[in-house]
C-alpha cells in the first residue's frame, strides 16, 4: 500500500514514486497522468479522482486542486498530497469524513495537481537556493552585476551578512542585541549596519553593494492571459502569455475540462484565503459571484481561522499597483470558475502579532511586511525560541573575500517565513483541504427527477425527462461564465 510520509517535503522521485503507488492501490478511484513536461523535462502530475463505476470524470462536475506553481512554497504541495491520501483512504467509510469523502467522489471528480513547478521545487528542497518559479534563465540568459545570493559559510543556508556602517538604515535593538531594527531619524548615533543576504557580488567595484538582478525571474503566476502585461509593467510575465510549459499545460487542461467549476491553489504565505479580482475593487464584479464568493470564504474563515479578500482588496504589494497575468483572475474572468488561492502558513499570526477583528488576528499583510514595530520582531523571536524553529542564527564573524569582516547570520527566511515547520503542518493540512473540499461540495448536483416513457404507437415514444439541480451552484457556475459564455448549452 502507498503510504504517504507526512509530515514530510518529499523531493519529486519521493512524491512519484507516492503517486504511483495510489493509482495502483486504487484503481478504481485513482487515475495518474501528465498534463505536459517542466522546461526541465519533469512531469507535470495531475491525480484524477472519483469513483469511475458511477461515470468517468470528463461527465461529472469538477473541482481543480493545484499547488507550487510558486518553487518555494512547498507547505501547499504538502497539502495538496495529504488531500489525495485523505481522500483515498476515507473512502468508503462509514464515519462523517468517510461519507463526505464517498458523497464527492461518488457525484465529482477531483484533479490534483501537486506540483506546478518541479524543476523549481526540486532546486529549493536540495540546494539552498530560493526559487521563485521556474527554472528558465529570465529576462538574462547571463549573470548581472551585483550581489548573488549564495551560501558563502559552507553551511547549507543562505542567511544574512550584516557590516558595521555609520550611513548604515539598521541600528542593534537594546532589548535583544541579535535584532536590528530599521534606523529612524531620531537615530543619530548607535551601531549602525548595513544588512545584505549572504552572497558574493559580481564585478565589485570595491564600493558599490547592489542586489543583482535575479537571473531566474520567471513568475508562472503572472504568465495567464489575463490583463497580461509585460516585463516592464509586471516583473516575471514571461515574453507573452502561457510562453512557459508549465502554464501553456495547465490553461490546455482547463480548456479541455469545462466541467471545472472550483479552484484551490494553495500558496505560501500569509495566512489568508485570497481571490479574485487581483486588479479590480469588487463592485467590478457581478453581485452573485460576488455573493457567491463571499459566502464560500465566509466558510473557509470558519473552518481555517484565516480571513478571506480579494487580491485589490487586501493583498497588494504596492497600492498604486495591480497585478497582472494571475491564475486566479484568468480563470473567473474568462472561464468563470470560481477560484481561491489560500496563502497556508503564517509565522506572524502563530506568533501572536496583528490586531484583534471579528475573532480573527488579522493586519494589513503587506504593509506589515514594509514596516513594523520592534515589538513585533521580539515577539517573533520568542515565538522562534520557544518552539526551537532554528529561524534566528547568531551572528559571527565571517572573512568575506570581497567585503573583509562581516557578521553571517539573521533570519533563516526560507525555513522559518516561508515554509511550516513539520509540527505545524499537519494542523494546516487538514484545516485547508476541509475547507477546500467543502468548496468542492458547492457544484451543481444533478439527478433525474423523472423520466417517463409513453408509446404514441407505431414505434414511437414521447419520453420526458426532468433534470434538477439539487446542488448549491447552478449548472452555469456563475454570472461571469454566463457573460463569457464560457458553459456550453444546456447548462450554460
Ligand atoms: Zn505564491
């Protein structure tokens, strides 16, 4: 039987070799394919899910499931393969997950994509390198001038090095002197520095320290058609829309199953249930999807804990911003499909921080990020302490070939910010794959409500047949789909 390892970040031999394993223990309800190949040549899996004895799936409705179209976000490629073990091993049962689980799989299909981008998760879980995305070499086939990231110490991470520096914008905090705090203008004298990730700098001018650009920029979630914009306007766009394997596969496969009405990316981090629109206020919107989407996040913040918005409303890096080529708005705007993308994993909420609304702690997430007190950081500190996260490494002092002494050490970003720990994990699993199952259970159900047969002699019949949708969605999915005309006829 395949056993899934969990809690666990499986490299993509481990999650293969897992995936397999399903479709052979359950052939019934588990079909494996390739919907296309990485640039790197890997498969792009998707499960399919349902029990095939009631209908294949292309003639049920469904619901999508992705995750790591974002490398480093392996929190929700966990999540996406803990829901594929849930739902094989719940059924058939006779206990309440047992019968929501038979109910779905019985009336639904499900297609699980676990891994989006594998070429990117795979550098991430086996070198220390961050990934954004894809392992396409963009906007630069070479390497700039600047600052590269790199693990310089030898010791398997890539932290920070901070060098004392009277103009430096960092100043030691006096309640924990591992902390630096940003320098305000009442700081006029105190030990100043000068933080930069660890890394060498490429054609040093003996002065200048400058992030390079990065040469793996891709972003395959600004990469969808729509409100598509190039690199200039929105850094990671990829050349025009879809350019990529990994996107052109996955916008194929949803053209190709228009009986997808649902949509859960999972990403990292946050602790937020996002959805569209990215780049419009809500009132853009028709008031039903509108309604619609409102009450299916009202439930996810029941179930999860994590407040629901919009991307424009909630998430914006910049304000005077919007972002273009997402997934999500892609496919509402132009498939209709109701879509969310949950940003699993929060150290900042978990370590208490943000202001108390509704019975959630809840905070402007990006504004957090540009600027926060130092309260916050020695809250996060602590939180890192108590658990042993090993997020905080001391400084020491380090010989860098280009900048002499320096100190290596800091927040570990890509092990404490943007992964879950393994003893966190489990909890976020199973929260967000009831939530997204329960969005799954929101598609239109249809039965015959009455079928009857009348000879009119001759050999001739008059049949009437009477459909119901008995489902919480109806069979066009939404006000958008119907405006796209995006659901053939009948249903649509
Ligand atoms: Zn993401």
């Amino acid at each position: 039987m395949a056993k899934l390892k969990f809690p666990h970040y499986h490299t993509f031999d481990g999650m293969t070799a897992y995936l397999k394993g399903v479709q052979q223990d359950h052939p019934k309800l588990a079909s494996l394919s390739s919907m296309g190949k990485s640039h790197e040549g890997r498969d792009l899996w998707v499960m399919t899910l349902t029990n095939t004895e009631t209908g294949p799936d292309s003639e049920k409705p469904a619901y999508w499931i992705d995750a790591n179209i974002h490398a480093g976000e392996v929190t929700g490629g966990a999540t996406a393969l803990w829901t594929i073990d849930h739902l094989v091993r719940h059924y058939g049962k006779k206990n309440a997950d047992g019968r929501e689980v038979t109910a779905l799989l019985d009336s639904f299909a499900l297609y699980i994509a676990p891994r989006l981008s594998p070429d990117g998760v795979e550098a991430f879980l086996t070198t220390p390198r961050q990934v954004r995305s894809s392992l396409r070499r963009y906007p630069f086939e070479d390497e700039r001038e600047g600052l590269h990231p790199g693990d310089i110490d030898g010791d398997g991470r890539i932290l920070q090095m901070r060098v004392p520096d009277p103009k430096g914008p960092w100043v030691a905090s006096k309640k924990d002197a591992r902390l630096l705090r940003r320098r305000t203008f009442a700081d006029n004298e105190g030990d100043f520095y000068q933080l930069y990730p660890e890394g060498l700098i490429k054609d040093f001018d003996g002065y200048t320290v400058k992030p390079a650009p990065p040469q793996y920029g891709l972003d395959l979630n600004r990469n969808f058609p729509f409100e598509w914009a190039p690199e200039g306007q929105q850094a990671g766009a990829g050349p025009f829309p879809t350019s990529e394997p990994e996107t052109r596969a996955l916008a194929q496969f949803f053209v190709m199953h228009p009986n997808i009405n649902g949509v859960q990316s999972y990403h990292t981090y946050g602790g937020v249930l996002l959805r569209p629109y990215s780049g419009k206020p809500d009132d853009a919107m028709p008031t039903h999807d509108l309604r619609v989407f409102r009450q299916i996040g009202q439930r996810g913040t029941e179930i999860t804990g994590y407040p629901h918005t919009s991307v424009y409303h909630g998430f914006r890096y910049d304000p005077k911003q919007t972002l273009h080529g997402g997934l999500f708005d892609w496919l509402y705007d132009s498939l209709g499909i109701f879509a969310f993308a949950n940003e699993l994993w929060d150290v900042v909420s978990e370590a208490g921080i943000g202001q108390e609304k509704d019975g959630l702690l809840t905070r402007d997430f990006i504004e957090w990020g540009r600027e926060h007190p130092e309260e916050d950081d020695l809250k996060l500190l602590k939180f890192n302490d108590k658990h042993d996260l090993g997020g905080f490494e001391k400084w020491r002092k380090f010989q860098h070939p280009q900048l002499g002494e320096v100190e290596i050490g800091g927040w570990d970003y890509k092990r404490f910010w943007g992964v879950a720990p393994a003893k966190f994990l489990p909890g976020i699993a199973e929260k967000h794959a009831r939530f997204t199952l329960a969005h799954a259970g929101a598609s239109p159900r249809l039965n015959w409500k009455q079928v009857d047969v009348q000879p009119q002699g001759g050999g001739l019949y008059r049949i009437v047949a009477v459909l119901e949708n008995t489902g919480f969605l109806p069979t066009y999915t939404s006000a958008k789909a119907q405006e796209r005309k995006a659901v053939p006829p009948p249903f649509g």
